[in-house]
C-alpha cells in the first residue's frame, strides 16, 4: 500500500492539465493552432484591393478609361511645364554665366536702321532701281527704291563716326512672294557689295536683327539683338528712318519701352516727293492706331503684325534679354508699369 504508482518523485508523473485542447467528442487532445504571421496581413489587403479593382474596371470599364486617360494627360502637362520652365532657366542662366563670350562687349551705343523692303534681284548692281527690290502696291514709286539705299548710307554713316556703335538693320521675312528672305539681310547685303562698311572696324559691328514685323518691333527686338550680342543694353540709341515717321519713333515707341528721351536720337530721311502727301496721311492714321495700342498688340495693328509673319518664324526673344521679359509680355494702353534696366529720364 506504500508503493503508489503516482505518488510525487515517480518517474511518470500524472500530468492533470496536458497541453492542447481536449476534444468531447472523439474524447482526444488537438495540437494548438499556431498563430498566423502579421506579415502577411499587407500581401492579403494588396491582394484585396487588387481584386476590387479588377471587379470595377469588368464593372465599369469607359470610366476608368477616362479616369486614367486625364490622369495621364495632367501628368505630361506638369512634366512639359517643367520642363519648360527649366529649359527657360537655363536659358536665362546661360546668358549670365557666359557674360565673357559676348563677341561685342565693349561696345556702347545702338544704331538701328529700320527695313522697309525686301532685296530680291540677283545682282547687287541695280540696287536703287525699283524692280531689284519687293514692293507693295503703295511703294511702288520712281525713285522708291534710292530711299532705302538712303537709310543703308545714313546708318553706315552714323555708325562709322562712333567707334562704340553697334550698327543693326532691322526686318524680318515680312513677303511671302519674296520668299525667305529677310529685309536686315537685304539691307546688310546691299552694303557689303557695294563696300560701304569701308573699314573692317565698322563691317564686324553691322549685324542684323531678323525677326521684326512693325516699327515697334523694330526697336524693342534691337534692343534685345544688342543685348545678346554685347551683354548689356545701349547708353544711346539713334533710329534711322523716314523723316515722316520721328514721332513715332521718337515719341511713341520711346515711350513705351520707356527710354529716356535724352538719350534717343533720330535720324530722318525724306520720302520720295512724289508720295509725300500719301505717306504723310498714312503716317497719321498708324500713329493714331499705336497711340492707342502702344505696343502693337491689339485690333489692326495685331492683325498687320501676323500678315507679315508668312513664314511663322518662331521670334527668340526675350530669351536674350530676360531683364526685359516682362515688356515683352505687356500688353496694354498705359505705359509699362515694370521696373526696366535703363534708368529713368531725370526731371
């Protein structure tokens, strides 16, 4: 009666509360189920998800075409506006960085010769005869074609007396029939061949400034030619034109690039005299267009601009003037209210 088979230091001893669950029915005990990884909880919701999705787009598939196609258009809108706004920073810090590349830096002074035609003749010998240049119908005039060689000789002359003078001849390709052919180009041509640049000095600062379509054109796209080819912006400037057109030039686009008018200078030629009461009516009826359109951006003026872009030649500036984008931008009746990089006419 001493032995007990289940008394304490028996080598079996009776395990009241075995590990596991005890099954009533088949009266055995079941292994515990292990614990299910939480790591797999992120792979079962992506996996949910992915299957709701599946189901909305069989469900509603025109939805989510049009769902997707506005999402990826906003995308590669935000992706081109980037980029062209970084592009434009580049551009803008290309021409800060290589300020000591400008080919004519120590040059001061602008002279600008407005186009008024086009060269088409294939020999620069007749070039004071009418039918060697593109006329409108309102130049076609004896003698027409001797003013324009005028404003060339008068540019020429002004420029070689100014050793800091930077001489631009001002168009673009503004007659279709005239095909590709710019009027600064015409111009710049007519002079070389006939050797009027005389010194080379004054032949390497004669550029061209290609891209003007109106008289406002003319100075605001010089302006930005001189810039990118000396790095800053003239001290002085002087214009040469016809004589009819001083207070346009002078009054009219000087003020609205807001330049001082000490500093300006014009040089006329007159007109022939055989069209000068047309020229002078004509003139009357522009000026009065730009007085209330001062930068050519509204109404008719618009309109003659985009007339004589035949060729829709993509205009450069004002990436080579950035100081000046804002003026470029402008469009209004009341002068440019921004701030500009040539100091204000002193009272």
């Amino acid at each position: 009666m001493s032995n007990y088979p289940f008394r304490p230091g028996s080598p079996k001893s009776f395990v009241a509360y075995p590990s596991g669950e005890f099954d009533l029915e088949s009266g055995t005990f079941r292994k515990p189920r292990k614990h299910r990884s939480l790591s797999s909880h992120p792979i079962k919701m992506i996996r949910s998800i992915g299957n709701r999705i599946q189901y909305y787009c069989k469900l509603h598939p025109l939805l989510v075409f049009v769902i997707s196609l506005s999402f990826g258009v906003s995308i590669l809108i935000l992706l081109s506006l980037y980029e062209r706004g970084h592009q434009m920073t580049n551009n803008y810090q290309n021409y800060d960085v290589s300020s000591s590349s400008y080919p004519l830096a120590n040059l001061q002074n602008l002279v600008m010769v407005a186009g008024h035609s086009v060269y088409t003749s294939s020999s620069c010998g007749k070039v004071d005869k009418e039918d060697s240049w593109f006329l409108e119908s309102y130049q076609k005039n004896p003698g027409q074609a001797a003013t324009f060689v005028a404003h060339i000789q008068e540019g020429i002359g002004v420029a070689a007396k100014d050793n800091a003078a930077l001489l631009l001849f001002s168009g673009g390709e503004t007659r279709r029939d005239a095909g590709p052919r710019s009027e600064a180009q015409s111009y710049w041509a007519v002079a070389e061949s006939k050797g009027w640049f005389g010194q080379e000095d004054l032949r390497s600062r004669t550029l061209t400034e290609e891209h003007a379509r109106d008289s406002f054109e003319n100075l605001l796209f010089s302006v930005c030619r001189f810039r990118e080819l000396t790095g800053t912006y003239p001290q002085n400037i002087t214009v040469v034109s016809y004589d009819f057109k001083e207070e346009r030039f002078a009054h009219l686009h000087r003020a609205a690039i807001g330049f001082p008018e000490s500093r300006f200078f014009y040089v006329g030629t007159p007109a022939i005299s055989t069209a000068k009461v047309a020229a002078r009516k004509g003139e009357a009826i522009v000026r009065a267009q730009f007085q209330e359109d001062p930068y050519g951006c509204r109404g008719s003026l618009y309109r003659k601009k985009l007339g004589r872009d035949p060729f829709h030649r993509s205009i450069p500036y004002p990436n080579g003037c950035p100081e000046i984008e804002g003026l470029f931008r402008y469009c209004g009746s009341a002068p440019y209210p921004g701030s500009l990089p040539w100091p204000k006419e002193l009272n």
